[in-house]
C-alpha cells in the first residue's frame, strides 16, 4: 500500500473530480482533517473524497488557489521515469497520427495528463515550459525522458512565463540540451517559416491556429490581404503561398516583421509582401484615413481578456478593433476574426462581431468557425483547455440601420 499522505475534500466538493476534472482549488479541502500547510511544495498525494476514498494522485502547492493537479486517477501511480514515459509515448503516438512534418505541440499541459507541462516541437529542437512546482521538481526526469523518447539535438527550457510566479518560481531561459541557432526553421501547411525561440513570444511559434490558417487559404487567391497583430507572418506568409495578390503584415515588434519578412523570402513571395510596424489600432486608423482597401483582412491579437475582471474592457477593444478591420474591407470582402482569450466566450467574440458590424455600418455573414488544432486537443471534462476560438466572416458595404 502506498505511503503517499492524504488531501481530503470537504463533502460534495468531489464532484468536479468526478466528472473528469484535474484540479483541486484550496477552498475545496477539508482542512481541518488535512491542513494545506502541512504539505511541501510539490509533494504527492492521494486526493480523496470527504469519506476518504481515493479520487487519484495529485502533487500539491499550498500556496496557490489550485492547490493540487492530478495528474492519475489510479491510487499508486505518480509520475516515476516510467509513467512519464508512457505518458510522452502516448502524447507522440497521437502527433504522428495526424501530422507528417515533426513540427507540432507535443505535449499540451493537462489535455496529455501531464498539468503544467508544454512541449513545442521545431523537428529535432523541443522548448519546453514547466508552469507549476510539482512539475519543476521533476525536471530533471522531463528532459531525461525527453531525451530518451524523441532523441532530440536540442532542448531549450523557457520558463519564463508569468504563471510560474504564482507557484513561487523563478523566471528563466537556457539551453539543457545540445546547442541552439538564432533562427530555427519549421513548416506548416506547406509553408516554411524562421522564428527565434529563445527571443520569441513564448514558445516561439502558435501552432495552435494551424487548422485556422489553413482555411484562411481558401479565401485569399489574387487577393489584397491585411494580416494585423502579425507576429512573425504565420497567416500572412501562409496567405501568400496560397496565391495572395500582395500582403501587409502589421506589428508592433520590428523584430517579428524582420522574421517575417525573412519567412516570405525563404518561400520566394518576398517581392508581394511588405510589413507596417506600430500599434495595431492606430495603423488601422492611419490606413483608413489613407483611403486604403483590402479584400482580407486577418485579426490575430494577443488575449485582450487574460483574466476575468478584464472581460469588460478587452471585450470592448474586440469590438473597436474588429470595427477598425471593417472599415478597411472591401465590399464583399472578408474578415477572420481570432481570439486566444479564455475568458471571452466564443459567443461573447461573436457579439463584438456583430456589433463591430453594426457601428462599420456592415452586414456580417459567419461563413466559418475555427478552434485550435489537434496537438492542442481538449479535456472534455475541463473548459479551460478550450480557450481559441475564430470566424472568418463576409462582410458587405452599405446595410442601412434600422
């Protein structure tokens, strides 16, 4: 019988856990019979109900509102060299089912039952993010069975992501493994493209609009395209090498449109493409005033809502920033509208569509409906993995308000 001590939850406070869920807030313990600050950060556990039966195995941060993340639902198993490899096996097993090039997220946090772990893969580099305390106490089994697994050339930990200084750790990047370019290359949807991983934003790339950039490709032949909050030119070098007439990228970082920009030419469509570096919002309105006009324009910002008490407020810029794009659309034209942020609703995205029509003076048309790809996959048991949402939309002139 294993030692592992006991987590306990309050009566009726298992359900969630039930149901699928993998996360135990701190409200929910029982912590008369087991005390939160008895437990190191990062110790395992048996999670249990008020009766004490044993929900699964859990490590702990007493610190944090998740206060434990079960990573099994069988009573003896942590994560010891030999799950974790099942674990990564099975999570690469699924990748190679749906993709032929190994550029892909490997492992995708508790969706691979692996909470607070994310793994990006660019052919034979892996950047990988730990987010929590339980998992950064295993590190050094992570990388081992990593390395074992995929035999990688490189492996770049980039811990610096901001969630990490809620479990109380520190911010960091460096290179475990082998040594690592400036620029590294991958492929998506038959389309080459440069990035930095150590100077990027995050992992360095988004694979997860993967599915969403492909469809874009169906609207965009011979076509004047505008692709805003652009990063490193993943929609627009993609809309390119689908037949593009021409295509602007817009940024705020000069480095990303360099990379861009660098991305066009590794596919022979520099010639067709050119970038516009500044805020976002007052580019739109600069090309306005100018008369300008396209036929696409792509809308991939960063999550204008990160947390809930900012849904008022990053619920209005969707709009004013979707309402910016109709502006410059042609009659007839399209719009693809994005959104990373968890706490907007796909609904909620849709509303500032519509009412982004509305004040553009506009008719919208939902044509498509896109979400995040399948190394992305979702825990149906857990909304929080389901966080990207997308409607490419046809947009027309001239709708008289009623």
């Amino acid at each position: 019988m294993s030692t592992l001590p006991e987590l306990r939850l309050k009566k009726n406070e298992d359900r969630r856990l039930r149901a699928g869920h993998a996360w135990v807030y701190s409200n929910e313990v029982d912590t008369k019979q087991t005390p939160l600050k008895e437990f190191s950060v990062g110790q395992w556990c048996h999670v249990t109900n008020s009766r004490g039966r044993v929900l699964g195995t859990a490590y702990v941060n007493p610190n944090t509102l998740i206060c434990a993340r079960l990573v099994s639902r069988f009573e003896k198993k942590t994560l010891t060299l030999k799950i974790l490899e099942q674990k990564i096996q099975q999570a690469l097993k699924l990748r190679e089912k749906v993709f032929s090039v190994p550029c892909y997220r490997l492992i995708f946090g508790e969706s691979d039952a692996l909470p607070g772990l994310v793994v990006d893969r660019y052919y034979d580099i892996l950047v990988v993010q730990i987010t929590t305390a339980g998992m950064d106490n295993i590190q050094n089994d992570i990388i081992e069975t990593l390395s074992d697994v995929i035999n990688p050339e490189t492996i770049l930990l980039r811990n610096d992501s901001s969630s990490r200084e809620l479990e109380g750790l520190e911010l960091y990047s460096k290179i475990v493994l082998g040594s690592l370019p400036d620029l590294v290359e991958l492929e998506e949807n038959n389309t080459r493209f440069v990035t930095s991983l150590e100077k990027g934003q995050k992992t360095g790339w988004f694979y997860d609009h993967r599915l969403n950039r492909q469809r874009m490709q169906q609207y965009v032949k011979n076509k004047r395209v505008l692709d805003v909050f652009s990063y490193v030119g993943g929609w627009g070098v993609q809309a390119l090498q689908a037949g593009a007439k021409e295509v602007t990228c817009v940024d705020s970082s000069a480095f990303a449109l360099d990379l861009a920009q660098q991305s066009a030419a590794l596919n022979n469509k520099e010639k067709k493409f050119s970038t516009l570096e500044g805020d976002a919002f007052e580019v739109l309105k600069s090309l306005a005033e100018e008369g300008e006009k396209f036929d696409v324009v792509i809308l991939d910002p960063p999550a204008f809502v990160k947390r809930r008490k900012d849904l008022k407020e990053g619920s209005l810029a969707y709009r004013r920033v979707n309402r910016l794009a109709m502006n410059l659309i042609k009659h007839e034209g399209i719009l693809v509208s994005a959104s990373c942020s968890y706490h907007l609703g796909r609904e909620q995205l849709l509303n500032e569509i519509r009412q982004a029509s509305y004040l553009a003076n506009a008719e919208c048309q939902v044509l498509e409906q896109g979400h995040q790809g399948p190394d992305h996959p979702v825990h149906p048991a857990m909304k929080e993995t389901d966080y990207l949402k997308s409607y490419i939309c046809h947009i027309k002139h001239g709708a008289k308000k009623e």
